[in-house]
C-alpha cells in the first residue's frame, strides 16, 4: 500500500495563510451545527479548550476523560507559564520573533506555517485567559508580569506562580463546564478510549472502557478529536503524570493514522534526582528557576565536599562558561546535555553522582529572600518536602528527565491526521515544536489548539465532506468492540509471573539507556531486539489481579503498557533511522568536537510518518519534506 | 538495627498498614491489616503503598485501590485519611507530597477513604467526587465565549486581588476540607471558587447568579453545614484560608438581598 | 423566602445573628446582676426597673425568639451534618490538623444550655414571688429568692456546671459570630478570636462568683 501525506499547507505569504485558510474555509451555518457532533477524547488543556469552543459555537460535544474529572489532566502540572508574543516588556518582542524563536528552538524539524499560526494566535490565548479570570501574576501598576524562558532572548512568558497549567487548565475547565451546565457538552468521565472506530474510511467513533464497571462503551459522532497528550511515560519514570499514556494513539495509529518523529523526546534539565529503586515518578523543577538560579559543579572530580564548603574558585558554572550568552538559560536539549557530560566526567554531586547543582544563593543575596520566594515559592517547598532539604539555605540537586514528547499522530494543517475526520491536538500530535519544544510553548500550543484552530479547521472539513448516517450498530463498532475485549481478556487470563510495573519499568529502562538522552546505532539495533523480547514475555507472563468487569487498575495500567511496549519500538526504529542529531534526539555519532549536536538538512530535513502495518509487520516510513523560506536553516547556537 | 556509622545504611522500616477494603460501593467496608517491610524514608506515601501492592499482586491477592496522578501534589487526586488525618499528619501537602520520614519503625498505619455521603465509595480508597464537577457547572466561570475579548491589559487589576484571588484559586479540588470537616461541609472548597471570581472585575456580572447557584448545588449535594471549626482550613494542602468561607458568606447574603426574583 | 431558609449559609446567618443577641444579653444580663455586690436593695431595683419598662416584653419575647430559632437552627444544622458523614474515622485526628474541642462540641453544649435555661427560669423568673417595698414602691423581691436558692449546694453546682459549659460554647460562639456573619480579616480576625475566650471566661466567671457568694457569705 502506498501512503501520502499532504500538509495542505495554505498558499501565501507566510504572514497570510492563516488568515486566508480562514477566509476561503467552509462554513457551516449556525443552525446546522447542533446538527453535527464531535468525540472529544481528553480534557487536559487541548481537550478542555476545543470542547468548552466547540459547544459555544453549538456543536453536540461528548468529552471523554479517563480521568474522574477534568480538572486532573496531566496539563495541571505545568509549572512555568506560557509564552505570548505580546511585547508588554518592551523588548522587541514580535510575533515574527516567537515564529522564529520556535522554529530554531525546534531545530529546524518543525512545518513553518503551523509554527507561524502558533504564534499569531498567542496573543488571543492571554486576552482568553484574562477574560476568564486566569490570575496570571502582575506588577504594582495591576498589568501583567512577563518573565524568561530558555531559548528566548526577551521576556514573553506569562504564569502564575508556579501553578501555570494548574491556573490556564481551571480555567478551560470553567469553561468547559459551564456548557456541561448548560447542556452543551456531555461530559464522560472515568471511561477510557481503547480504540477508533473508522467508517468508510472516515473516523467516526471511538469505544472506550468503562473504568469503574468495566463495561465497553461505543460513542459515535461525525468527528474525533484526540487531546490524549503525550507518550513521556513509556519511560516508566519521567515527570508526567502517571496516567498519562500513549493508549488512544497509538490504538488510532493501529487503524491507519501516521505517527511522526517518535523518537523526538525531550529530556529536561531541571528535576530532583532518583532517590532509590521505588521511584515511582520524577518531578520537574520549572526551568523558570534557571532565570535565577545558577548551575554549576565542582570543578575537581570525586568532590564528595559539601556544597557551602566547596569555594568559589573550585565551582564550575559551566553553563555560564560554554554559552555565555544564553548562560543559565540555554535551551533544555543544550542544557541537559551538559548536566550528563558533566556527570559522565565524575563531577555529578550528590550520593548517586547524578546531580548537578541550581543555586541560588547569589539570587537571594541580591534581591532578598522575599523575592526569591514569592516567585518560586511553592517550587522550593515541593523540592524540600521531597529531599528534606532547604533549597533556601542550599543548592538544589537536579538532573534531567524525560519530560515531553515532540513526536505524536501526524497531522496537516487542519490538525487531522491521516484518517478523514481524526483531528489530533495538543501534545498528542507532532506538529510545532520539531524535534525539540522550547519552554511555556506546550500550554500555549494546546490551547492554541483548542480555542483557535479546531474551530476553523472543524467546520472546513464538517461543511465540505459528506458523512453517511450511521449507527452505532455498524459492523465497524461491533468489531472494534470486539477486538477490544479480546485484548483485555488476553490480558487478564496471561495470569503469569511479573507484576505490570516489573514489566514497564524493564521497558523504561532499556528506553533511558538506549533510546535517551544520547543514542547510538549499536544501542538502537540492541532495543529492537531487547523491546520485543519483553513484549513477548509481557503477553505471556505478566500477572493482573482481578477480573475485566471491575475497578481495576492493574488492568488498565496494563493496557497502557502493552501499548507502550509497541511504541517503544517504533521510537527506537526511527532513532536508528534518523542518522543525525537534532534537539531532543542525540546522536552520539554526530556532534562537534565540544559535544554539540550536528544535523544533517540534506538528508533528514523531514518529518519522518510511521503507518502501522499490521501485527507482526514492519511499519511503513514517510517522510513529510519541510522547506524553510522564512528561517534560514543555520546551525543552532547559543553560545 | 543499622550501625551507628555516618552514613545511614539500614534505614529501612517495617510498618503494619491498616488499609480499609471495600469492594464495591454497595459492599460493606473492614480494615485490613497488612505488614511490609524495607520502608525507606525517602519513599513517598504512595510509593509505600505501590511497594504493598507489587507484594499483594505476587501473594495473588486484591491490590489496594487507591486513586492518584501528578504525585507531585497539583492534581488533587491523592486523597485519603491517615491516621485520621485528610492527607496525612503534615500540615499544607497532599498524601503523594507525604514521605515515610514522617513515620517510625513499627508504626501502626491506618487508612481510609474520605467519609463523606457526596463522595460515595468506589472501591477501596477509591471515591467519586463528581460533585465538584457539578458545583462548578453551576456558576464556578465567567460567561464569556471564545472569541476576542479586549486586550489582556486593558484591565488592570490591583496586585493584592490578583495575588487573593490566586491564593483561592490555588484550590486542586482534592476534597480535604470535606473530608477533614465534621460536617462534610463543602465549604471551603465553593468559598475558594466563590472568592477566586469575587475578588476578580471579570467575576463581577455574575456575581450575584454565581454565589446562589453554587450554594444551591452544594447543598442539593448533600454536603453539611459549617460550624466554623475550621480543620478544613487546617487540612488544606492549598492552605486556603477560612477568609474564604466569610466571604462566600457575605457574598451570599448579599446576593439573597439584592436579587430581583424569588 | 422560604428557599432562603433552606440554604446552609441563612442557616448559619441566623445562628450568628440569634448568637449575637444571646451573647449580648448574657454580658448585660451578668453585668446586671452584679449589683448583687453593691445591695439586696440595688439588685431588686435593678430587676423592677427592667421589668417595669414598657419595652420589657419587646426584650422577653425577643430573648425567647432568640433562644428558640437559635435551638431550631442548630438542630437542623445538627440534622444535616449528621446526614452529610458516612462514618467516622478509626483514629481522631492529630493535634497539628484538630480542631478546637469548643468548636466541636457547640451542639453538646448548646443543648445543656437550653436545659439550664429551662430549669433557670422555672426556678427564677417563675419561681416563688416574693415582695418587697422601697420608698412605697412595690416589687418582686428577687435577692431574697437569689438567698433561697443558692443555699442548696445542689443548686450552686448545676449553676456553676452550665457556666462552665456556657464558658465553653461562647469561647468559640463569639468570634465564630463574625465568621458567620461574613467577617474575616487577616488583620483582626485573630484578635476577634481572643476577644471571644475572654468575653466568654468574663460572662462566665462574673456569673459564678454570684451563686458562690451567696452560699458561702450569706
Ligand atoms: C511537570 C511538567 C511541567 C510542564 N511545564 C510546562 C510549562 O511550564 N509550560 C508549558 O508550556 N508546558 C509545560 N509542560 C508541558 C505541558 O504541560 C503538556 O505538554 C500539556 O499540558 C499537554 O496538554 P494536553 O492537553 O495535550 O494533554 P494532557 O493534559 O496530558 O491531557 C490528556 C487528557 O487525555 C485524557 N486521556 C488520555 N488517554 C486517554 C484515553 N485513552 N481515553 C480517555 N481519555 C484519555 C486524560 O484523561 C486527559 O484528560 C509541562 C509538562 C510537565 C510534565
Ligand atoms: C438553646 C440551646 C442552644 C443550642 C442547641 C445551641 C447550639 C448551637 C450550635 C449548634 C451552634 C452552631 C455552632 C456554629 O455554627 O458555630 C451554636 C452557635 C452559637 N451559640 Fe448556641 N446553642 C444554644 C444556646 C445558646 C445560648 C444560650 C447562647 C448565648 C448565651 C448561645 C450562643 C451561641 C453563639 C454566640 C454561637 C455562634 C454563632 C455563630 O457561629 O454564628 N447559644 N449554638
Ligand atoms: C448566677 C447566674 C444567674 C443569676 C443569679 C440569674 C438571675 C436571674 C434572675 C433573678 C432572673 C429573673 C428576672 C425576672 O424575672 O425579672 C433571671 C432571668 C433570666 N435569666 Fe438569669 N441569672 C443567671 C444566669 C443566667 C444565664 C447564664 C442565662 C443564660 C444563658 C440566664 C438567662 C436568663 C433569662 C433568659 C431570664 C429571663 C429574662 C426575662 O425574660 O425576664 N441567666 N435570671
Ligand atoms: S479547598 Fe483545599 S482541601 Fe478543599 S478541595 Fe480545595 S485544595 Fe482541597
Ligand atoms: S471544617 Fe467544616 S465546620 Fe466549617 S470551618 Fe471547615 S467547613
Ligand atoms: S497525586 Fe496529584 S495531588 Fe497527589
């Protein structure tokens, strides 16, 4: 079979072609659409935002959630806050800077004109959010306060406190749930989508699981929106929630959606380092600290000194040194990559040699710790529960971890994937960040997503495509139905041996080896052989307590990581085959003499598209050429 | 145990878990006494808890159902009652925020679900907060669709309101003062949304609608009353503040006074 | 309306309002009753003067309005608190989460109060009407029944018992007034808060030096 993508990339000046995509879409007349109704599969930012839009603008609105609210999803957590090209600061900000800014920080493997979007938008985002009630943090005068990110030269990222998902994700969710009030949005919770339903080719539903009873559902409706996040948690250990999963794209790229630049993950620079083997999850230090926090190492090797004993002219600020003009503020991929060679070279601090420190004496000293902590304040508390340490008095440990996930369900410029009518939002798809997202512009593009473009791009497709009447009798419902319960029950009679986190925490470590923050070709060829030996054995061995028709979570963490099991697979088949460097993907074969990443444009300037085919087969690689005529292609630097 | 050297090498606990099962809603709940060991201090609560339940898998028994997600104490989902305490002993954090340096070395550990008529048992630790949700439907927004409102900083809004209306808005739904409190009063919780729009100028216009119908929700939710007691506030790993239930209670006499319809 | 008076927060409304009420005529009525000290002759004049007034009913039947919607309102509360909990915990809660036992304990205490009220005023203002006359001007002699019924040791220690208890429900009742009338400040809030324990240890102490003066001076 042979596959194509089509970006369908409006004509134009790239300064245009939003607005004119806007212009010449089809409309689909207000009466008509009550008419319509739409999937919506998560409620995190993209999810919350596109259904709370959607049923303003009068669609029938189901919003599914695995979660029992959704005000849970991952997108809760974001710390840092989210840029916009609003130039309040006076620094020359623009939104052609923010265009640029993110296509560099993507290392040139992002589609312009999405990024271009991404940035106009911006600015709505912030009005939105302000007009809803989001308690961004302002100044004494009572106008909004900006501060730095990594990557960016100008102050253009908006937060509150360090609850920045926390505050943007409430208020989608207010909005979201003033139309669950008013009848506009049906709201599903606690049911989790294990597969797609297509008909005549086009999506038209989904089957989900009901969490508490166990009992399949099917949901139908003329589209499918997919806001399920990203895929950090095939890791075992990252800083996503624990929920969050791969399961509903991966089950729609199982049904024909492509799946983009899987082995685009990032790892970042700032979390508390493992304690121990029981480690369940890591947690993120916002990179918002670095705008005050210095990092460093001890210059000697095997410094077991503590950290206020080792003097000034034994400390190596090295990132400070190396990139002396972004210093504390290089980009994640940059900045990690230093912390791992500074520790590869037996100057990591802590017990376990896998730590680098973030100071913040100096901060403290200049402005007061009253400063300091009515900007991070709830940051230093979360890391002195966790390490008993107090970050006031000393340096933070922290070392990098998997965070974020760049690849995801392909999609065009419409936000729909390869399969008619799937559209894919949020992190869950590969669109704007290339191989490598630059801080605060996750929050920004989800809900750029969801309040923005879905609204346009829904109704194009909705009033130019003709969409049979069906039930949910279909043959197609019946079988993918079907093919769900089979796979459940397989799981729960595999009766075996090893626990569901014994399996995935194999998986995530030959992940975080092989397939992580420094990749080799030696390495990769060892994952595509190790991934499927512990996929074999998880389908034979793995042990679920308890029965399908219950409460189980075994059961449904074991779902998840038998999709992550295939994943994992598919990220290290297109980290072999992407020969290079590049952001988030590392590898060791190509870099500078100072460790610096060096990508090959002539071969790899594409975005690489998986189509699944068939069990047992190898998957199918697109590529998606991306040209670059606003940002010159240049080496990435920010020394 | 462990010698007296520098490093702390044996550090490691044994505890009895007394964990409430239950197997459905309808079912009748009973503790269950379960003792594990090779605790370490630096582990979460919840690591505990995963550290009992890879053990009950292997014994081919039920795992202990609790619910959670960020575990870094922002989503609100974590919540349970230890040793009587909503979120355990430690003031401001959630159970996933909690380590097992707070416990000792033979410690008895006992925990429970919420107990609260509107959070009905789902199984185990396992509850069902919806009724938040359905608070919030009520009036917890501002009426304004997406679209292009004015320009972020056309309204200026004082630091102070903007960092009280923070404080309330900090809020993770989590359930802690309905657990806490004697009543199961809901309380804090619609106080905390309550005042997060009261305090804003975009909350204005609907000032009046949002606090009635919140109320009204809350109570046909079946939540209790508050008689000031004030172990919510106490329980509150957001540490929201009992202001916020004087406010709620301001603004809701106002609002019976000065609306125009019975 | 009615609607109104179903809502939680009216309920509360009417708790701190009725509350405020008793809690000022509990001050007034103590500090009254204090010139028991100065003379039986003060102390009776005293009581006439009050019960002579014209607006003496206005106050009577407002204090018993107060007392009854005040009963009525905290056995409702009592009603659907008790309904909203699907149990109790194993253990109580630790010290750095408990609350104050007052707080806790406000219906207990509040229904030992109603039970002293009662038996109060079957035993004073219905109980055994002696009369006396100053300067020609007839009335009740309230000392002499004052004399009379703290002569029983029993009597002295049911008053002392419900002061205590009524110590205990205002200590927490006053400053839990302005909470439920919609006060809360940063600012003042804590000192309301200490204001309430010594308004409360003030009513109650200056109430108990009566019945124990009486039995043990005279
Ligand atoms: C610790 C941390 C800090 C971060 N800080 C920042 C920051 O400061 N700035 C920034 O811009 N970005 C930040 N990010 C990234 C950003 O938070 C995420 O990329 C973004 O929130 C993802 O939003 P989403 O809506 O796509 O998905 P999510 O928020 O992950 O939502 C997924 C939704 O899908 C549902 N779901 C998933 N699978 C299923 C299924 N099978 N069936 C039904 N429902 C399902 C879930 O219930 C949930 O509702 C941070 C990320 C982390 C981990
Ligand atoms: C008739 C018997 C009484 C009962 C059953 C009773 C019960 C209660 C209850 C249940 C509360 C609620 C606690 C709260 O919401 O904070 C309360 C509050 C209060 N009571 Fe009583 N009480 C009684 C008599 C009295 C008397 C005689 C006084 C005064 C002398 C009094 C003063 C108060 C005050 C000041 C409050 C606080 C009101 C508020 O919180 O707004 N009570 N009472
Ligand atoms: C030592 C303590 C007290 C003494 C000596 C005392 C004395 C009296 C006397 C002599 C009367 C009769 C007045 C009259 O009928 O004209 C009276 C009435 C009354 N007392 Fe007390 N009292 C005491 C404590 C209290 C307390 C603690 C309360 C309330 C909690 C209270 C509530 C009342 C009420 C409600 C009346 C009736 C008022 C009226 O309607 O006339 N008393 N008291
Ligand atoms: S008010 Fe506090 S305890 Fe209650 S739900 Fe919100 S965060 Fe939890
Ligand atoms: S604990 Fe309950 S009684 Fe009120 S002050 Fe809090 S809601
Ligand atoms: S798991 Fe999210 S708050 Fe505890």
């Amino acid at each position: 079979m042979s596959h194509t993508l089509d970006s369908k990339v409006p004509g134009g000046d790239i300064a245009q072609k939003w607005t004119n995509y806007k212009f010449n879409s089809k409309l689909v007349n207000p009466s008509n659409k009550r008419k319509f109704s739409v999937i919506c599969v998560g409620t995190g930012l993209a999810g919350a935002s596109a259904s709370a839009t959607l049923a303003e603008l009068g669609y029938k609105v189901k919003a599914i959630t695995m979660h029992d609210s959704p005000r849970r999803a991952h997108s809760i957590a974001a710390q840092g806050g989210i840029n916009a090209a609003k130039n309040y600061p006076n620094d020359g900000d623009s939104v052609y800077r923010l265009f640029y800014d993110t296509v560099k920080g993507g290392d040139f493997r992002s589609r312009e004109a999405n990024v271009h979007r991404l940035a106009e938008v911006s600015n709505n985002i912030i009005d939105q959010c302000v007009a809803q009630g989001v308690p961004f943090a302002r100044d004494y005068g009572g106008l909004l306060a900006n501060r730095s990110f990594g990557g960016a030269q100008v102050s253009r990222t908006f937060y509150a406190r360090g609850q920045t998902g926390q505050q943007l994700l409430i208020g989608a969710y207010h909005a979201m749930m003033r139309m669950v009030g008013a009848g506009k949005i049906q709201l599903v919770p606690r049911q989790e989508m294990l597969d797609l339903v297509v008909v005549d080719g086009k999506a038209r539903g989904v089957i989900c699981r009901d969490l508490i009873t166990g009992e399949t559902v099917r949901h139908m409706a003329d589209a499918v929106l997919i806001c399920t996040g990203g895929y950090s948690n095939a890791y075992y250990l990252s800083t996503s929630a624990r929920m969050s999963n791969a399961t509903a794209a991966w089950r729609c790229y199982r049904r024909g959606a492509a799946f983009a630049n899987p082995c685009y993950v990032q790892i970042h620079p700032t979390c508390i380092p493992v304690s121990g083997d029981h480690q369940s999850k890591l947690t993120l230090m916002s990179e918002s600290l670095r705008n005050d926090g210095r990092v460093w190492v001890s210059k000697l090797k095997g410094d077991t000194r503590a950290p206020g004993d080792i003097p000034e002219s034994d400390r190596d600020y090295y990132l400070e040194r190396i990139y002396p003009s972004f210093g504390n503020l290089a980009p994640r991929d940059v900045s990690s990559r230093a912390a791992k060679r500074m520790c590869d070279e037996g100057r990591g601090v802590g017990r376990s040699g896998l730590a680098v420190y973030l100071d913040f004496k100096d901060a403290i000293a200049r402005d007061g710790e009253n400063v300091v902590r009515e900007k991070y304040g709830n940051l230093f508390d979360m890391y002195h529960h966790i390490t008993d340490e107090n970050p006031y008095k000393m340096p933070m440990r922290i070392y990098p971890a998997v965070h974020y996930t760049m690849g995801g369900l392909w999609v065009d410029y419409n936000l729909m994937s390869t399969i008619p009518g799937l559209f894919v939002l949020g992190e869950a798809n590969f669109s704007d960040h290339g191989a490598n997202r630059l801080g605060a512009s996750a929050l920004m593009q989800g809900l750029a997503d969801g309040y923005f473009v879905i609204p346009a791009t829904l109704s194009n497709y909705l009033g130019s495509t003709k969409l049979e009447k069906i039930s949910a009798d279909h043959e197609a419902f019946s079988a993918a139905e079907n093919d769900v319960q089979v796979r459940v029950n397989k799981l729960v009679s595999a009766n075996g041996s090893k626990t569901v986190d014994e399996m995935h925490k194999e998986l995530g470590k030959v992940l975080w080896e092989r397939v992580g923050m420094g990749r080799t070709e030696a390495g990769l060829k060892e994952a595509l052989k190790e991934i499927p030996k512990i996929r074999e054995e998880f389908w034979s061995n793995v042990k679920i307590p308890g029965d399908s028709k219950d409460y189980n979570l075994e059961l449904e963490k074991a779902g998840r990581v038998s999709d992550f099991l295939e994943l994992g697979e598919l990220m290290a088949r297109d980290a072999l085959i992407r020969d290079e460097s590049c952001g988030g993907h590392f590898r060791e074969e190509h870099q500078t003499p100072d460790g610096e990443a060096v990508r090959n444009d002539e071969k790899f300037s594409h975005a690489a598209a998986w189509f699944y085919e068939g069990e047992g087969k190898d998957p199918t690689r697109v590529e998606e050429n991306l040209s670059f005529e606003n940002v010159k292609l240049a080496v990435r630097s920010y020394k | 145990m462990g010698n007296h050297g520098t490093i702390q090498k044996d550090h490691s606990m044994t505890l009895n878990v007394q964990a409430w099962r239950q197997a459905g809603p309808q079912q009748k709940g009973k503790f269950e006494t379960y003792k594990i060991d090779n605790i370490i201090p630096e582990m979460s609560f919840l690591e505990m808890l995963d550290v009992l339940n890879q053990k009950l898998i292997k014994e081919g028994l039920d795992p202990i159902s609790f619910d959670h997600d960020c575990r870094e104490g922002i989503c609100g989902t974590c919540l349970m009652v230890i040793n009587g305490d909503a979120h355990g002993p430690e003031r401001g954090i959630t159970t996933c925020q909690l380590h097992m340096r707070t416990f000792k070395d033979g410690d008895t550990i006992v925990i429970e679900p919420a107990r609260a008529k509107s959070f009905p048992i789902i199984k185990d630790l396992s509850i069902d907060r919806s009724a938040f949700d359905r608070i919030v439907s009520k009036g917890g927004y501002v009426s304004i669709n997406t679209g292009n409102p004015q320009d972020a900083n056309a309204l200026p809004i004082a630091k102070e309101n903007a960092e009280l209306a923070m404080d309330a808005a900090a809020c993770i739904g989590c359930g802690a003062c309905v657990a806490a409190c004697k009543n199961a009063s809901a309380m804090l919780f619609v106080g905390a949304k309550v005042s997060h729009f009261a305090l804003l100028p975009q909350g204005q216009p609907e000032r009046t609608e949002r606090v009635l119908n919140m109320v009204e929700q809350m109570d046909a939710e079946g939540f209790g009353n508050c008689t000031n007691t004030g172990a919510c506030e106490a329980a509150c790993p957001k540490e929201i503040t009992l202001e916020n239930i004087a406010r709620m209670n301001r603004e809701f006499m106002k609002a019976s006074l000065v609306k125009r319809k019975c | 309306m009615l609607q109104l008076l179903k809502t939680s927060i009216f309920k509360k409304f009417v708790m701190g309002l009725t509350g405020l009420g008793l809690s000022g005529f509990v001050l007034g009525h103590m500090t009254g009753n204090l010139l028991l000290f100065k003379s039986a002759e003060a102390y009776n004049h005293y009581g006439h003067a009050i019960t002579s007034n014209p607006i003496y009913p206005l106050i009577s039947w407002g204090l018993i309005a107060c007392v009854v919607l005040h009963m009525i309102m905290g056995l409702w509360l009592a009603k659907d608190n008790y309904q909203a909990k699907s149990g109790t915990y194993a253990l109580a809660s630790t010290s750095a989460k408990d609350s104050t036992f007052a707080s806790k304990s406000m219906m207990y205490t509040g229904v030992l109060i109603l039970f002293f009220i009662t038996s109060h005023l079957y035993g004073m203002k219905y109980g055994t009407y002696y009369e006396v006359t100053y300067d020609g001007v007839e009335m009740r002699d309230l000392h002499r029944l004052i004399l009379e019924v703290f002569q029983s040791p029993l009597n002295v220690f049911w008053y002392v018992i419900s002061l205590v208890v009524l110590c205990i429900h205002l200590s927490h009742g006053v400053s839990s007034i302005f909470q439920s009338l919609g006060f809360n400040h940063p600012r003042y809030t804590p000192v309301i808060k200490i204001i309430g324990v010594v308004y409360a240890v003030v009513v109650a102490v200056g109430f108990i030096s009566q019945p124990i003066y009486v039995y043990l001076v005279h």
